[in-house]
C-alpha cells in the first residue's frame, strides 16, 4: 500500500501472500477481479474469493478475521486490495494467467 511499510500483497507463480490473509495458493483462488464500490471508478479495489475448502479464517490474523466477519455480514468480498502502487488491472493479468 502507498505510505506502508509493508505491502498489501506479494504475487509469483505459486500464489499470492496478502497482509491479513497470509499465503493462498494460485490452486485455491477461484476468482480475482475488481469491485467497485456502488460502481464508483475511483474506489475500485481488486476482489479475491478463494476456494470454499481453504482455511482462510484459520490462517488470517484479527484484522483479516474481522474483514471476513463484515465481508458475510454486508456482502462483499472479504479480500479486497486497494491503494496500491500497480494499476489493478496489471496484477490482475498476471493473476489470471494462473488461475484455473
């Protein structure tokens, strides 16, 4: 994320680390695209949904867990990126590319 020490995520071809969610392997996404908030452009996120079989809850830290909460709770997803330095668009080409 912009002004963060650390990065909202980290991509290579075995999968993608996010801060709150740890590692998810590329095998366990089973869709990435953008989410826009009331359609608006300008608060458009990148929208991760895994597989219903991955632990995402076990392995998340308290943020993450409490993103899932909200997530269920008004029905969006629960792994939004957002604020990053890379057009949204470009991580998720080089996403897509292994995503089966």
């Amino acid at each position: 994320m912009i002004n963060e020490d650390e990065p909202a995520a980290i991509l290579d071809s075995e999968g993608i680390w996010i801060k709150e969610f740890g590692f998810i392997e590329w095998n366990y996404i089973s869709k990435i695209d953008t989410y826009r908030y009331r359609d608006n452009v300008l608060l458009e996120s990148i929208a991760i949904d895994v597989d219903k079989n991955f632990p995402l809850s076990r392995q998340a830290t308290w943020s993450g867990k409490m993103r899932i909460f909200w997530s269920k709770l008004f029905g969006y997803p629960a792994i939004l990126i957002s604020s990053i330095t890379i057009p949204n668009h470009e991580v998720i080409e080089f996403a897509q590319q292994f995503i089966k």
